[in-house]
C-alpha cells in the first residue's frame, strides 16, 4: 500500500500508528466502565473526538497541514453521507409503519408461529421476523426476547438455549433488514449498494441461520412444556385490540421488498416506503390515528396530517395498556436515528484522519506482507473487526476502522466491495453480541438476564456465519471480482 506524502511530510511510525488507536481503546474503556450500556449515547462519540485530536497532533508532527486533514475528513464523511441519509429515512419509515399497523402485523403473525413442540427454533425465528421488520436486534431482545425467556422459566425449557434462540434470531433480522444502522454502514464504509449488500448477504446468512433452526428443532426433541403459552395470547390480544390487523398491512413491506429486488435506488426506496406507510396508516387506522390526536372519534383531516407527520418525524408513542408492548410498539422518526448519526459521523471523522495521515496504512502493511489470496484477507478482516469488538467494545467502530483500513487492499485485488462489505457484518455485526463488555453484549446481558459466555453455543447463528464465510472464501464459493477483473466468481 502507498501514501503520497509530500517531500515536507513523514512518514509514520509504527508507534505514531498505534497512539491514536491506543488512546482510542483506553477512552472507550473508561467510557463504558462510566456510563455502562449508555457509552453509546454520547460518550463514546466524545472518545471518538478526543482520539482523532491525539491522532491529529501525530499528524501535526509530521508536518500535515490542518486544511490537507480537514480535506481528509470531508472525503472520509463523504463516504458515510448517503448512509446516513438512508438512515434518516428508516426512521421515518418505522415511524409511520409502526402507525400503519405494518409491524405490528408481522409481529402478530410471528407469535403465530410459536408451538411448544419446537420452543427454540420458533423463538429464533419469530425474533428474525420482528428484528426484519423494525431493523433493530436490541429492541427485539428487549421485548420479545423479555417475554420468550419469561414463556422459557415457566415451562421449565433452558434459559441459556433460548437467550441463544433470540440472539440469533434476532441478529439475523436485523443484519438482513434494509431498516438497520448497521446494514447501511457496512455498504456505505465498503463503497457498494445497500440492497445489493443485502442479497450477497444471504450466502452466508441464509445456510447459517437454516443450520441454526435445525439445530435448535434438534435440540427442542427432548425439551417438555409445562405450561400454556398464555402470555403469548395475552400479547396477540391486545395487538388486536389496539390496531387494526390483517394480511393488507403488509403491503407497505411487499412493495418495498418488491421495489429492493427491482434494484432500485435504496434512499429513494426507503422513503416511499415511509409515505406509503402515513398512507397506509390513514386509510387502515383512523383509530389509532384519533387517539394519538386526543380526539375521541375520527381525526379531522389537519389532526390526521400532523400525526402522520409526526410519525416521520418523531415517531408514536403507543399506549395500549401493556407497558412491554407498548416499548415494543413505540418509536421511529428521524429524530430516533439522530445519535446513530452522530456516532457514525465521529467515527469516520476519526477513521478518515488516520487514514489522511496514513496511519491506518501503516498498521496493517506488514500484516498484509503475510496475507496469501482471498482467504487470508477475508480471514484477515473477519479477525481484525473481532479484534475491534473485543478491544473497543462497540460494533460501529468494528465496521468502520477495519472497512477503511482494508477497503483499498480489496481495490488492488479486484475484488468486488460487496466481499467487504458482507465480511464486515459476518463479523463485526455478530460477534459484538458474544463479547460480555462490548455494548451489544452487556445490552443483552441486561435485558436477557444471561451472560454472553453462557448463551455463546447456542447463539449458533452468529458465530455460524464467521465460518461459513471463511469457508467460502478458501473454497472460492460465492467470491466476486470487479468486472474489470472478471464478472464470474472466482476461487481463492
């Protein structure tokens, strides 16, 4: 790998190279051991800040200029922009599906599938279908995730094989929803298309997760229910009691499936499928509409238009007389993705300087010396953003900081960015849940009331996937070359 550095400026270091980075873990380290699972909310982005300031006084050192770093940042945020704005518009879209009745459907057909006969490959899948539709693994653990491990206790079923069920379940759905955060950043840091991302995706994601259904149908033979799934019912019945639900709330989602398949353009996608959605709301949910308006019967058309706008910009709040359903049934807005911005933001402003300064380039040139074919660099980069998991504790920086330190070594080989992009989530996504003090491990830690290092077998599906893309990548199955290089797949 080259820098072009001008006759005035040096060349880093391997220390210079590694301060920053240093500096970074250290601050994340007092962030989260301050703040605990809340670190992401403003404290880690404030870590982010001061580790770019120590990465600029290397930079300042070896005689950069501010104006050729600021240049750098704006090129490296440039990278993040139409993510960011695809992120604003998913708030949007949960905001007014969420009012339109769409996932609130799809999680009263989930609930449908669930059967004491196969307790944990229905849990794992009922969470994926939740975690698809409102993108977010967190808020899947923390509602239906909460009521699965309560159902677990009280027949007596294993509380560790169902904490891994809804780990897996719950990560597959949000890694495969175009609604993540996660699932437009790794596209946008590895320079692809978020829906081409998503289907490429699938050939390690869809074996992984069948392998993880059978396995927990397998293990469900010997598990013996003891009681009725009554709280389940309970959650149905007020789902109906509070929205209007039915199989035409979901056209708000086929069309927009429809519209991802056709390969049209994510951002633009993703918005009509918010206005589809205030849309859908109007003409399906007059009711839920009156009483968000504080009006006893039908909303006048000016209320019906500011709570609908209200849904794109700041969400609903739901009040539907369960407080676990209503945290489940509450959200959305571009408001809601606001600190999501802001840390993406930090850290590509802290990725893009040590990348101006070449001190990303300096720490991974001598590893790459040792990197032989594809299946040393995606090996490479599945353990680099573990490593990034377990030293910053946080799944964002596992995307950014090793997509931009391996973005341009998948350029010089031809390789498709989709291989990066898809690498980058196999691993840095999924393995953030099975580290106890990275954030996504203490979140369900807390919520699931299970260590991570106890679920970890069972959460089948995230470590699945690291494998199975390793697989690929020394067999040759599934690897693309940019069409300059070849457009057929090619071995390792």
């Amino acid at each position: 790998m080259q820098n072009n550095f001008t006759t005035e400026q040096r060349a880093p270091s391997l220390l210079q190279a590694a301060i920053p980075l240093i500096a970074l873990i250290m601050m994340l380290v007092l962030s989260v051991y301050l703040y605990g699972e809340d670190a992401s909310y403003g404290p880690n982005q404030i870590a982010l800040w001061l580790a770019a300031g120590v990465a600029l006084a290397v930079g300042f050192y070896n005689k950069f200029t501010w104006e050729q770093i600021e240049e750098g940042i704006r090129e490296g945020i440039s990278v993040a922009l139409g993510a960011m704005l695809i992120i604003l518009a998913v708030g949007s879209l949960i905001g007014t599906w969420l009012l339109a009745g769409t996932v609130p459907s799809m999680i009263y057909y989930g609930l449908e599938l669930l059967n004491p006969a196969w307790f944990y490959a229905a849990s794992a899948l009922i969470c994926g279908i939740i975690s698809l539709s409102i993108g977010s693994s967190w808020t899947t653990a923390a509602t239906i995730g909460v009521a699965l491990m309560g159902v677990a206790v009280g027949m007596d079923l294993s509380p560790a094989i169902t904490a891994g069920a809804v780990v897996s379940g719950a990560y597959f759905g949000d890694k495969m929803s175009p609604l993540s955060d996660t699932t437009n950043l790794a596209p946008a840091v590895a320079g692809t298309d978020l829906f081409a991302h998503i289907r490429y995706m699938f050939y390690t994601a869809g074996p992984a997760f069948i392998i993880t259904l059978i396995v927990f149908v397998l293990l469900g033979f010997n598990a013996e229910a003891s009681v009725s799934l009554l709280e389940l019912e309970r959650m149905q019945l007020e789902l109906r009691n509070t929205f209007n639900i039915g199989w035409e709330m979901l056209i708000p989602l086929i069309v927009l499936l429809y519209l991802a398949a056709s390969k049209r353009p994510a951002l633009p996608t993703v918005f009509f499928g918010a206005l589809l959605g205030g849309v859908w709301a109007v003409i399906f949910q007059p009711d839920v509409i009156a009483k968000l308006a504080g009006q006893s019967s039908a909303a006048d058309a000016e209320a019906t238009l500011k709570v609908v706008w209200n849904a794109l910009t700041d969400g609903v709040v739901i009040e539907s007389g369960s407080a676990e359903l209503d945290k489940l049934l509450s959200g959305g807005g571009m408001s809601s993705m606001l600190n999501t911005v802001w840390l993406i933001l930090s850290a590509m402003t802290f990725g893009a300087i040590m990348e101006k300064l070449g001190l990303l380039q300096r720490l991974i040139e001598g590893l790459l010396g040792y990197i032989k074919g594809v299946g040393g660099l995606v090996t490479a980069t599945l353990f680099t953003c573990f490593g990034a998991n377990v030293l910053t504790a946080d799944q964002y920086m596992a995307i950014v900081l090793p997509g931009r330190m391996f973005r341009e070594e998948y350029e010089r080989r031809g390789l498709d960015p989709r291989l990066l992009s898809r690498t980058l989530e196999d691993s840095a996504t999924l393995t953030s849940a099975l580290i106890p003090w990275n954030t996504c491990g203490a979140f369900m830690m807390a919520t699931l009331g299970v260590s991570p290092l106890v679920y970890l077998p069972f959460a089948m599906f995230n470590w699945l996937t690291p494998l199975i893309a390793m697989f690929y990548a020394y067999t040759g199955i599934r690897i693309l070359r940019l069409p300059n290089h070849s457009t057929k797949e090619v071995a390792a």
